[in-house]
C-alpha cells in the first residue's frame, strides 16, 4: 500500500531538502505541510510560530495519539554535490529532519484514508527548532490539553545504525542536556611577577581537571554523565597575566535526578577558587530534559516495528546517548516513546554523521519511517483493519 507511494515520500523529501530553514523560521516548510495536510483531508493550523499541527479523528471513539516530526535545518554550507542540494545559501538539512517530516506527511495521507476504522484520534506535530530545544513553545500553546494527549510517538532517522533496523529502548534513551557559563576572576599584572598577581588561567586549568572527578568519585560510576569544556577565552599577549578567563562548556547525564550534579560542578570550583583566592560567576542554563521512553508505549513501537522488519534481531534496545532531544518536552508529559530508524548505507556510501556538510541519508530508510509512525498509530489505538 505504501509502495505506491514511494516517489512521493522521495519528492516530498528532496523538496525540503533543497529549501532547509533555520529554527522559527520554517515558514515556507510551514507553508507546504499545512497545504499538503489540507490536500488528504486533515484538518491543520499554525502553532508555536512556524510550527504545525493537524488533527485527524477516527470515525470512532477511542484514545488520542501525538506523532511529531521536528522540522528545522542547520546553519551549515552544504557539500554534497546532491542533485537536489541545498538552495539556501548556508543552511542545510543535515540531521534528517526533511526526511522526518515527509515520513509523517506520507504516513498522514494514508492513515486519513483509513479514518473509517480508526478508533480515536491522531495529532500530527510538526515541530519547528528542535536544534534549540523548541518544543517547549507548542507546550506552551498546549498542545497536549487541547488536543487531550494520551500519548506520543517521535523518531530519528539514525546515521550510526543500518537501513532495516530499528532502535527502541526501555526508560532513559537521550541525554539531559546543561549549559554553564563561568567566569574565573583573579587579578592581573605582569608575568614575571606572578606572584602578585591571581593567575585565572592557572586555575581555570585546575578546575578543568578537577571537575572530570566528578563522575567517578561523587557520583556512581555506571550512572553516565560528561562534562565538557567547549570554550575558553583569557589573555592578550605573552605578558601580561589576564584579569579573568570565560569558560563555557556543558553537563550531560543519562539518568534520573541527575541535576546533582550542576551543585557538584560548583562546590569544586568554589572550592578551587577559595584556594587561590579567585572569585567566580556561574550561570547555568537548562537544554533538554533527559529523554525517557514509557515501557508500555515502547512496547507498542517495538511490535509496530517486528511487524515492518519481520526479523526480531533487526529491531534492537542498544541506542542510549548523550546528545539530546526536546522530545523530551513531550515525554515529561504523557507516557511517550522515541525510536531510531537506520539510515545509513555503506554501499552507497552514506556514512558521515549527523550535523556534517556531507550528510546524507538512505532513502530508503523513509518508507521504513514512515510505515512506523502509521503502525504504531494504528496498533496504539487498536485498529480493526
Ligand atoms: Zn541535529
Ligand atoms: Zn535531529
């Protein structure tokens, strides 16, 4: 049923591909989703800016199913040499999220033309920037009140993992995410009078190492969090010993209640700072929530996922990480399941990673997509067809 629609999902793809728009500026991608929804029969509107939503009820009653596809590119220069390339100068699809949203468009056109025998109702979220954590605006606009949400279903198409397999953990899955802004101040002066002066870069050194501590001896080892330094600034020339440094990095963890350790992070560079009698200020700002998949929903997508592959060892519970995902937003909220759809082949070659100039993806990895989010539809709202 779905091979006939094949090309479809390809254009639809090719086309997002070649007209990528930052976050909370997909409006011409806005544009086109709410006309092609319009075209099937499903009713939409704008939400959280440049965000759709469409809403599409079974002739039944029953419970209500939240399926999102994020919708935003990235500032990146393509260098793919594809034939539908990027058409906008700096910015590109280079994490999937064309090939997301033509997935969730294909999969609507063919659930609406089943409506009959459906049995409650089906949201259909188009996200617009999720890079920045985004989805906390539809949440705002209440989309889970309005829409009365049972649950939701989100993936990724997913270029560490082989087309034809799918990925569905249990509980925590996607990294929570922190960002910290410190700056280390000391006093400054002449290099060759170190002495007389509080050397910030010295410290800052001390507190770079110090911190990775944290993970093995204030926390459990086998809970998984990072710290990571990603940018320091200090200093002008060879002699002069700066006023201060900025440092800015971020905290990831993958377990709950986690947010201990942003209290650890300090305590170690206050004591640090004490030590040396430097002064501090730290900011730290939340990115996502760690990502958790409910059991019972992750249930429903694992066998929505045998049913597609037919081969029990292609669909697998391996992928957790520490990057994030403001699925997470719709996850904290109603029982919610996240999986990864393999889009990488070899052969071909596809093979560069998520956010590089020369991403790609394996088109075939859509219809694979695309025929998940319409089972788990129609298994979580127990279809009869
Ligand atoms: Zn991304
Ligand atoms: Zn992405």
């Amino acid at each position: 049923m779905l091979k006939k629609l094949v090309p479809e999902l390809i254009a639809l793809r090719r086309d997002f591909h070649q007209y990528p728009e930052l976050g909370f500026k997909e409006f011409a991608t806005q544009k086109k989703i709410i006309t092609y929804l319009d075209n099937v029969g499903v009713k939409a509107k704008k939400i959280a800016k440049t965000g759709v939503v469409g809403a599409l009820s079974g002739n039944r009653q029953g419970r209500t199913l939240l399926l999102r596809s994020d919708m935003d590119a990235l500032p990146i220069q393509e260098e793919t040499n594809l034939e539908f390339q990027s058409k906008n100068s700096g910015i590109m699809h280079a994490c999937g999220h064309d090939g997301h949203m033509a997935m969730l468009l294909v999969a609507a056109k063919l659930l609406a033309q089943f409506k009959e025998n459906i049995a409650g109702n089906i949201i259909l979220a188009f996200q617009p920037n999720e890079e920045d954590a985004g989805a906390h605006k539809m949440i705002e606009e209440n989309i889970i009140e309005d829409f009365k949400v049972d649950a939701a279903f989100g993936c990724h198409l997913w270029n560490q993992l082989e087309t034809g397999r799918i990925d569905i953990c249990d509980g925590p899955a996607m990294a929570a995410s922190h960002y910290f802004y410190l700056t280390v101040k000391g006093v400054g002066g002449h290099a060759g009078f170190a002495h007389e002066s509080i050397d910030p870069i010295f410290i800052s050194s001390h507190i770079i190492q110090a911190v990775q501590s944290i993970q093995t001896r204030q926390i459990n080892a086998l809970d998984p969090a990072v710290i990571m330094f990603t940018s320091i600034h200090s200093g002008t020339n060879t002699t002069i010993i700066p006023e201060k440094t900025v440092l800015q990095g971020s905290i990831r963890f993958l377990y709950e209640n986690g947010e201990d350790i942003l209290k650890k992070f300090e305590q170690v560079v206050n004591g640090i700072c004490n030590l040396h009698g430097a002064g501090y200020e730290l900011e730290f700002k939340k990115g996502n929530d760690m990502l958790s998949n409910d059991p019972s929903v992750a249930e429903v997508v694992r066998k929505a996922a045998f049913s597609i592959l037919k081969d029990e060892k292609k669909v697998t519970a391996d992928i957790r990480t520490m990057a994030g995902e403001d699925f997470s937003e719709f996850a904290a909220r109603v029982p919610a399941a996240f999986a990864f759809v393999g889009a990488k082949n070899k052969s071909q070659p596809i093979v560069y990673p998520h956010h590089h100039p020369q991403f790609d993806l394996d088109e075939d990895a859509l219809v694979l997509g695309s025929e998940l989010y319409i089972n788990v539809a129609l298994n979580y709202l127990k279809d009869i067809f």
